[in-house]
C-alpha cells in the first residue's frame, strides 16, 4: 500500500509544481496577447501569461525529469 501512495506522488509532482510556479515566476504579456473572445472577456481568462506558461511548462518538465533520474525504481 505504502509503495502505490508514493508512485502516486511521484506521479503528481511534476502536474503541482508546473501549476505552482506561474504564481512565483509568471507575469508581463498574457497568453493571448490581449485578444478578446466575442463577449469581451479574455480567451484565456485573467492572468495567463506567456511567462507563466513557459515556466510552468519548464519547471513541470524538470521535475519529472529529476524523479525520473534519482528514482529510477518507480
């Protein structure tokens, strides 16, 4: 039981720090570069920037790759 809560874990961490790290890394230009959807309001919603998602993207991809390495097991 012990081992299938960490694979679990392990199996998630990449998905919370790429969500996290926008909050401490993102900002500047939005996502959508300013474009609205035909009610006015933005494609992507308020606080998608470029940045953020690149960061995210990065940060969830380096997090992986790291348990990946040192924990070649699971």
């Amino acid at each position: 039981m012990a081992d299938f809560v960490v694979k679990i874990l392990l199996y998630l961490a990449p998905m919370y720090f790429a969500n996290a790290t926008p909050i401490f890394l993102g900002g500047r230009t939005p996502l959508d570069l300013n474009m609205k959807f035909f009610d006015g309001k933005p494609i992507f919603g308020e606080g998608k920037t470029i940045r953020g998602t690149i960061a995210g993207i990065a940060v969830g991809t380096l997090v992986g790759a790291a348990i990946a390495i040192l924990l070649p097991q699971y």
